[in-house]
C-alpha cells in the first residue's frame, strides 16, 4: 500500500509539474487575447471603435437621482427611445424643423445611427455621459461666461460671409464635438480608427475625417500656437493613457468654453472589445467646477469609409445665395 500510495503521489506530482506550465501559458493565452498589447509594453489601443450610444450626455429629468439601470429598465428605455426616432415622418418635430426634413429631402431615419443601447459601464447601464457632478448635469456658467457667449456671433443666424457659417457646416470640422476634444457620440458615424506608435497615437474619427494626433511624453506647443483640436500631449499612468489637451483657439467654442479649455481624458482597455473612455473638462472661466464624462468606446468591423462632406461642400453658395434672395425679396 505504501509503494503504491508513492507510486501515485509521484505520479499526480510529475502530471501536475507537466500541467501547470500548460495552465500558465493558457492563462496567458487569455490574458493576452482580453489585455493586448504593443511590442512596448503597453496596452494596444489600435483598431477601429464605434461611441455609437442612447445614452445622452446629460441625465433626462425624469431620469433625477438615477444614474443606472437595471438590464429591465433599459431594455424598456432603449426600446421607447428607438421607437421615438420619427425622423421620416414627424414634420413637427424639432429636429426637422430645424433642418428643414424630411419634405425637402434632409435628414432621414436612414442618415441616424446611434446605437441601439445605453452605455454599459461596470456591469450596468448609464442614464448619462456625464458622471461628476453626480446629478449627470452640465454645471452651471457664471455670469461673466454667459455674458460672454451672448456677445459672441451666433454663426447659425449670420449670413453675411462663409466665414461666419459654422465650422461643421463648412466642412471643417465634425459636428457636436465628434473629434473632441472631449469625444462625444452624434447622430451619425461615431466611427474611430486609432493607430499608436510608441511615440504618438493617432485618432482618426469618421466625421469629416478629422486627424487628432497625439504627442507620447511630448510638451505643449507655445501659448500663441493654437489649433482647432487643441494641442494634446500623452503619457502612460500604469496600462491607462492620459491625455492632455490645450491651446485651443477660440473658434471652436466647446460648450460655450473659452480658448483656454483644458481636457484631461483617459483611455483605457478595459477588454478586446472595449475601451473605457473618461474625460475631464476644466474651465474655470466657463463652468463653475470641472465636470467628467465617462463611456465605452467598442469594437466594431471596418473599414471606416470615406465621409464626403456636402460633396464638394457645393451647398454654401446655395445657402448664401439663398440669404440674397431673401435680402432682395425683402426690398
């Protein structure tokens, strides 16, 4: 019975030494395929991402007090939301009235690509983008800011030059902070493709086709170089890519922001599907305290298409031309 008690313990022992080492590589394996990373080390942000979500960037009034959702109640949300979206055939609605569709040939259902769910964060569904301050609101501007931007030109009603129109509508940009930053979901082609050396990370977003090219252990340009985008810089904080972004011009205007918006945002891969995206806004000249949004951007298939704006942006001197004949009319 000893020898053979001996006999079994030695055997368990060698199949276990044989063992073990296959379990390891295979937790590696695991490991690997759910944290990829680059040949430097760090996590491997590359491929292309949807922010494609119901969820808005701030929490709905009837939604106060909740910042989540059972898997029930945002089925039943989502499902409300996704029936709502009338865009073919509410004439009445805001949004048509505001870009004269769908009886002139605007916008459709067909042009709406919002996702079909909430943003899941930790195992469960926000109500809103914005997660500080806890109330998922935008804070409030102070006076001097307020009084700022109601003496800014209001571009959507000036029609005096091209350069007065807006700069998505010219083409320049993509609408609603697309490109950030901070990045946040439109109405359509929420794609981005990132592409990350160990010097920089590039991030194309499908809007428009904007370029954001981040510097890695960079320094910011000078104060008086300014860029639409801002001047982002990068470095690495454990497996989390922080991003620092300023020298803004005053053109873009995030929000009602002054041109010394600071966004500080974070990437992280949180799996092979998902990168968790987290983005502070800091102005203190425009917003009483700094605000944080937070979301997932997913994995989806590519490639991310060309975006053709306006074809040609042929519809400015229509839009123009149209403020002349009105002009003319009114004589």
């Amino acid at each position: 019975m000893c020898y053979r008690l001996a006999y079994t313990i030695g055997f368990l022992a060698i199949a276990i030494a044989f063992q073990l080492p296959a379990q390891i590589t295979q937790a590696k394996r695991v490991q690997s395929k759910a944290n990829p990373r680059t040949p430097d080390g760090h996590p491997d942000l590359q491929g292309i991402w949807t922010n494609a979500t119901l969820t808005p960037l701030e929490r709905p009034a009837n939604l106060e007090g909740k910042a989540t959702l059972t898997d029930a109640e945002a089925k039943a949300y989502e499902q409300r939301d996704l029936q709502s979206n009338t865009l073919d055939s509410d004439v009445e609605s805001n949004f048509n009235k505001a870009t004269g569709g769908p009886g002139v040939g605007a916008y459709n259902n067909l042009f709406v690509d919002r996702g079909s769910e909430l943003a899941r964060v930790d195992g469960v569904k926000r109500t809103s983008l914005i997660v500080d301050p806890p109330d998922g609101k935008i804070p409030p501007l102070p006076a001097a800011a307020r009084d700022r931007n109601a003496g800014a030109p209001r571009t959507f009603t000036r029609y005096d030059s091209v350069k007065e129109r807006p700069l998505s509508e010219r083409c320049i940009i993509g609408f609603g902070s697309t490109s950030g930053p901070p990045m946040l979901p439109v109405l359509y082609n929420n794609n981005y493709e990132i592409v990350q050396t160990a010097d920089a990370v590039m991030i194309l977003v499908e809007m428009v086709h904007d370029l954001r090219l981040i510097r890695v252990n960079g320094s910011h340009k000078p104060a008086n170089i300014r860029q639409l985008l801002g001047d982002s810089i990068g470095h690495w904080e454990g497996d989390t890519l922080v991003v620092d972004t300023t020298n803004f011009t005053d053109k873009t205007r995030f929000r009602g922001s002054s041109e010394n918006l600071h966004v500080i945002e974070r990437f992280r891969r949180v799996d092979v599907n998902t990168i968790l995206y987290r983005a502070t806004v800091d102005d203190p000249a425009t917003f009483t305290r700094q605000w944080t949004l937070e979301y997932p951007f997913v994995a989806t298939a590519g490639p991310v298409y060309e975006y053709a704006c306006h074809e040609g942006n042929y519809a400015m001197p229509d839009i123009l031309g149209g403020a002349r004949r009105l002009e003319a009319e009114q004589k």
